[in-house]
C-alpha cells in the first residue's frame, strides 16, 4: 500500500520553492502533473476527488490555473510529491496551458466518455512541447458512471492512446473509480523514468507496484 499527504496550497505560491528539509528526512521527488482537455471533462473534479476526496455536482468554470499537492509514499521507501495542477479548457486559456507545459513530469489528456466532441478535441490540446518525448502522457476517460450515456468506448480509447504512444486510464470523479490508480500510475511511471532499474531487486508488494 501507498500512504499519502495531501497538502493546502495556494495557486501564486511557487510549488518548486518547498523548503528545506528537516534533519534525516527522506528526499522527495518532485512530479508536476498537468491536466489538459475541454471544459466540462471533469478535470477540476479529479483533482478534487484525488486530492481532498471530494465531489460536487456544481459546475464551477476553472479560470486560468489552479492546483493542489499530494504526496505518495512508495512501496521501496521513496516519495513523490505530486504537484497536479488543473488547467482551464477554453479556447482562451490554451497559451497559459502552454507555458505551463514545460517543466511538466507528465500530462493527463481528459475527455468526457459520454461526448465524442471532447475526446475528438483532445488533438487541439497537442502541440509541439507536448510532443516531447520526456514528458510522460496519459489519455483519461472520464465519467464512466453515467453507462448508459457512453459515446467512446473504452477500446476506442485505448485504441487512440496506443496509437500516440501514450498511457490510458478510465476514471469516475464522481464514485472515485479508477481515481487513485490514475495518479499513482503517473506517480509510479515518472519515478521509473528517473530511476532506470527500480522494479529490479523488490521483492511482495513493492515488485507488485511497480508492474504497469
């Protein structure tokens, strides 16, 4: 099992800055994680739901960026603090969510399973940074709860992410399905990225979590 930290920051402070470290304390690697897509996706609510375990059914517009910390004790005695940050999904916004790109560990791509416009969107939100192969990146369904109402399938999904080379996850901000497995497979790939090598030598759990 993980154990994990959330932390209340605001939005101005830089989340680079955290301090210095008490006497004997374990480092912590640093995973800023950017949430890109549409409006209305849901991306607000799965940092919430991640973060706070929370969810509201009122819609609340993001404007510009906002974000929240969580940090993550591996199985191998390793942290990862997670920096997520929410970006807005309007047209107008997407040159903040551009320079906000860079220096990003890893970009979750979210759209609306129950609206083919959102996940056919999901290429206006590409661009030249995000094609940077150092950057990690996830494809997240989300909204899965509402069955009855789904226009892309999970294998389509899949199908679009393996296609781009990218991870793909399924999620419900709402119950909290596939939530947690989401950002500690972020977690879990970035830290693998940065240490070539660390699922050779566990052992039980640790080995376990380590398998994508």
């Amino acid at each position: 099992m993980t154990e994990e930290r959330t932390e209340e920051v605001k939005v101005n402070l830089d989340p680079d800055k955290t301090g210095p470290e008490a006497p004997g304390k374990k480092p912590v690697m640093i995973c800023k994680i950017l949430l890109v897509g549409d409006a209305t996706v849901g991306k607000t609510s799965l940092l919430l739901r991640f973060a706070n375990d929370t969810f509201s059914n009122i819609y609340t517009t993001t404007i510009g960026i906002d974000f929240r910390v969580k940090t993550i004790d591996l199985p191998n005695g390793a942290s990862v603090k997670l920096q997520i940050w929410d970006t807005a999904g309007q047209e107008r916004f997407r040159n903040i969510t551009k320079a906000y790109i860079r220096g990003s560990s890893a970009i979750c791509f979210v759209y609306n399973v129950n609206s083919v416009d959102t996940f056919r969107n999901l290429t206006n939100h590409f661009n030249p940074e995000v094609e940077n192969q150092e950057v990690i990146k996830f494809i997240v369904g989300n909204k899965i709860e509402r069955a009855d109402e789904r226009q892309v399938s999970y294998e389509d999904g899949k199908k679009f992410a393996d296609e781009k080379g990218f991870e793909f996850r399924e999620t419900s901000a709402s119950t909290g399905a596939g939530v947690n497995d989401l950002f500690h497979s972020v977690a879990k790939a970035v830290y693998r990225k940065n240490n070539p090598g660390s699922a050779l030598g566990w052992t039980g759990s640790a080995s376990k979590f380590f398998k994508k």
